[in-house]
C-alpha cells in the first residue's frame, strides 16, 4: 500500500540521515581530536626520610588539542646508555603508570617519575661532576648520555588509540632535556 510505501521511505531516509550525522560526528571528532604532548622535562631528586634519594624526573603531559583525551597507558623510563647500547627497538620502557587520567582541551597534568634504582641519583651526580672533562672528536660530542624515553597512548571520544613518543637527552651544559630528533621516538599520532 501506499502508506506502507511512505513509511518504508521514511525509515531509509532516516536511517540515511543518521548515517549522515554519526559520519559528521565522526570527521568533527577526528579534525579536533586530542593531541597529547610532552613538555618542561626537568630533573627532580625525590628525598624520604630513612630512605636514599631517588632521581626521578618531572614533566607536563599538555593536551594541545581540540577535545579530550584519557590516557590507557604511559611507559618511561630514565637510563644511561653507554656507548654500545643503542636505543630500545620495541617499548615498553617501563610498567604503564597513569591510566584513566583525563586531559580537557588545553589542560595540563605535571608528572613525576621516580626510578627506584638508588644507584642512579649517584651515577648522574659523578655524569654532572665529570661533564667538564668531555671532549669533542671530530663533531661528535663524547658527553655522556642520560636519557629520559616513553610513550603515552590515549583514547580521543570515539576511542581510537593515539600515540605520543619521546625520547629527550639531558643536556649537563645547560642542564635541559633536548629531544632527539629521530621519528621512531619522538612522535605524535
């Protein structure tokens, strides 16, 4: 019948429509995602009492995006690599601390990670006292290496994982983390 015909019309066209809605949704959600960054890499010395001091290090977690994110997993670790250690081939660094944290738009969280090694906070003291006495060969500065490397993955609305990577060098001369431009690890999705 007739009115069958219009109302099987109507269904199509409204279901037509909500296809049109949910794939605008989508694509709105997608150009003004979330975009997690890190930023400010500090070093930070964590004192207890009737404990040794820890060396941990300190840094923003900024979401420069449009829209929020809530992070599934963050993997860092601090290391010293000696000249024959090359960079991780495949993370995790470190177990995932942080879950379910939430970033609105333009919202920062401040992050300590502290490494529960004792021995680190005296390997960077004698790395900071003996930087003076590096040496550079031929182009290559032959300072030691202190690392800060990670990953953060986060969810934007619709749940689609996102991924941010570092990998920052302590700079003992100005006493700064610089990245190291290098796209494996120092990345945004």
């Amino acid at each position: 019948t007739m009115a069958e015909k219009q109302a099987t019309d109507m269904r199509e066209s409204l279901s037509i429509a909500k296809q049109s809605v949910d794939l605008a949704r989508e694509e709105f959600i997608s150009t003004h995602r979330p975009r997690l960054i890190v930023r400010r890499v500090s070093i930070e010395i964590a004192k207890g009492k009737g404990v040794p001091d820890l060396l941990g290090v300190q840094f923003i977690v900024a979401n420069i995006g449009d829209t929020r994110g809530t992070i599934v997993k963050m993997s860092l670790n601090i290391w010293f690599p000696d000249s024959s250690q090359n960079l991780p081939a495949i993370p995790p660094y470190g177990e995932s601390i942080f879950p379910a944290t939430v970033l609105e738009s333009g919202e920062s969280a401040p992050i300590t990670h502290v490494h529960s090694a004792a021995d680190m906070l005296i390997r960077f003291q004698r790395l900071e006292q003996s930087v003076g006495f590096a040496s550079v060969d031929g182009g290559n500065n032959t300072a030691p290496a202190f690392l800060f490397i990670g990953f953060i993955t986060y969810e934007d609305k619709l749940k689609r994982k996102l991924r941010t990577a570092f990998c920052r060098s302590y700079n003992f001369s100005t006493k700064r983390f610089d990245p190291i431009p290098h796209p494996d690890y120092e990345y945004r999705d």
